[in-house]
C-alpha cells in the first residue's frame, strides 16, 4: 500500500491552459488544454512526495464563470478535502475571476487544516516564457508544506489561498491588479501572506488559519452545498454591481429594479460618498424592497464609518467591489435556503 498522502489536483480551464498560434502573450484561446497537458510539462511534479490525483472539473475561460460553476467547483473541493489521505487540493483557474472564486470557496467551505491553492497564469502554455509551470509547481508544493510525516519544507498552510509569481495571497486580500504584465496579483494594503521560495514556504507574519479566521469567518454559506446544485441555482437572486461617478445617471437604478433585480452592490466614490441622484434613487429602490450594500471604488483602503447619528442607511462590505458583491448575493442567496445562518 502507497503510503505517500493525495494531492488532488483539480482542473477548471482559465489561461494556465491557453495555447495560442503564435508564441504570443495576447490573442490566445483559454482552456484549450486538459490538466494531463498541465502535469506533463512540468516533470518536477513527480519528485513531490505525494500521488498526483488529478480531475477536470471545468474547462472554461474564467471570464465565462457563472453561480452554476461556483457551485459544482466547491463541490468537487469539498469531496476531495473530504479524503482522509488528501494533503491538500490545488485548483488551476484562469485569472480574470480568480479572486470572485477564491472568495466563493472561502465562505461556502466547512472550515479545513487542509489548504486549497487556487492557481494560474497570465501566459498562456505556448508562450515564450510560460508563467503557468512554475505557479503550478509552487502551488503543490505550498500545499504539502509542513505536511506531518514528510512533506515539502516550511509551515503547514490551511484556508483558501492563491499562488502567483511566488507569492502567496489570502482569499480575501487576493486581487488581479495588472491586466498584462507578472505580477499581476497583490493584496493591497495587507501585502501578501508569504511566498513559495525554491520549493520552501516562508510566510510574511500571521499564519494563513490566522488571517483566514479574521472578520469574514470559513464556510458561513456553507447551507449553499447542502442542496442539490439545481435546487441551490432555482432560488438564486439577481445581484447588480454599479459605481458611483459623476453625472451618475438614475435611471440605471430603476432599470434594475424593473428587470426584476433584487439588488445591487454600489462602489463608492472616496469614503463611501454618493452622487446626489444615485443616493435618491437607492433611497427609493430600498423602500420597494430592493437590496442595497457599499464599498468604496478606491482600490486600496475600505470605509471608515461616520459617527452612528450620520450611519449609512445601507451596509458597508469592506471588500474589493468585485469580491463584494459576491457578498451581497450569497447572504440574499442564503436568506432564500432553510438552514442557512451566514455568519
């Protein structure tokens, strides 16, 4: 018997498995490889202490992602964490909607001692200098870090994390910040977690279970995977994102409300201010029952408060506006399931 702990690695498209004509960087086609591509060009995988379970779960081009596969890729993390031998799931994921899924799987998954790197590349695989290979090395081998009985050297991970261009970044800091050039991701003002050094994980301050056991606790939605995917998908609501500019014109707003949105998620200009038109007609949408929640269009910092006798009328998410709005949908989302008690 193999004594060796599983390493499930599991495949969803993006650019990691884009080829294109030419040895080009742009003009590519996403998802064209399956995951068997992805493990053969890298043969340092097969030195990892570890058997290699690998599975195409999705292939799709990341900008393409919908509730359907949210869904239907937490699933397939869960049962894999759900392995007693599993060491730690690696996803490979295309960059674009990267930080939505990270943040999905951080708030529908029961909390795990085992981590989940979610993985990717801004190269496609027939580039010159394919950044792909060497993420995906470095997510395996974060994954196995510390690992009891013989893993990779460095300290044990936990949580939902990404890996990119040696650099380790928490599902809630995680964002795309650059729509071309490596690095492409950071994690604003927190700085990333750590980083994967020659195969070695060395981390910036607080552990990945410390960070991940902050303000937005692990598996709060995790009542959205207790029903089967086209019961949860048959009460999914419909969740806008709209920012705050100038000439900011109303009938945006209404529009929403008449295609039978049931909310929206509104980034703010500075902090938390709203153009005078937008402000009156959220005012009027949340009298009808429309859901309303903010942030902050600025890509560093979040909302400070006012003092409580000039409090927003609606609820600040101290979130990246993409990651958000996510947000938003899943507590509507949740509110509609039996059992759900988001946290």
């Amino acid at each position: 018997m193999n004594s060796l702990p599983v390493l499930a690695i599991l495949a969803t498209g993006g650019t990691i498995a884009g080829v294109a004509d030419a040895q080009a960087h742009a003009g590519y086609q996403a998802a064209a490889l399956r995951i068997e591509d992805l493990l053969a060009a890298v043969p340092a995988l097969q030195q990892l202490p570890a058997r290699l379970q690998a599975s195409q779960v999705l292939q799709k081009d990341s900008k393409d992602l919908d509730a359907e596969d949210w869904l239907g890729i937490a699933h397939a993390v869960r049962q894999a964490l759900a392995d007693p031998q599993t060491a730690g799931v690696v996803l490979t994921h295309g960059t674009d909607t990267l930080e939505e899924t990270a943040w999905f799987l951080h708030r529908v998954l029961p909390p795990s001692d085992k981590p989940v790197l979610l993985v990717s590349s801004m190269r496609p695989a027939t580039a010159l200098s394919p950044d792909g290979p060497q993420n995906l090395l470095d997510a395996c081998q974060a994954a196995l870090s510390g690992l009891p009985g013989g893993g990779t050297a460095g300290p044990r991970l936990r949580g939902v994390l990404a890996v990119a261009a040696g650099a380790l970044h928490t599902a809630r800091s995680v964002q795309k910040m650059q729509p071309f050039h490596i690095p492409a991701f950071g994690s604003g003002e927190a700085g990333p977690l750590g980083w994967v050094e020659n195969g070695m994980v060395r981390l910036a301050g607080a552990t990945a279970g410390e960070v991940a056991a902050g303000d937005w606790p692990g598996g709060a939605y995790g009542a959205l995977l207790m029903r089967p995917i086209p019961e949860a998908l048959g009460v999914l609501p419909a969740v806008a994102w709209l920012s705050s500019h100038a000439h900011f014109d109303p009938r945006q707003v209404r529009a929403l409300q008449a295609a039978g949105f049931d909310g929206v998620l509104v980034a703010a200009t500075g902090n938390g201010t709203l153009h005078h038109a937008l402000e009156a007609a959220l005012m009027a949408a949340q009298r009808a029952g429309f859901s309303v929640a903010l942030t902050s269009r600025c890509p560093q910092g979040r909302i400070v408060p006012a003092p409580s006798a000039a409090a927003s009328p609606w609820p600040i998410v101290p979130l990246p506006a993409a990651k958000a709005r996510l947000e938003l949908l899943m507590q509507l989302w949740c509110a509609r399931l039996q059992g759900c008690a988001p946290q």
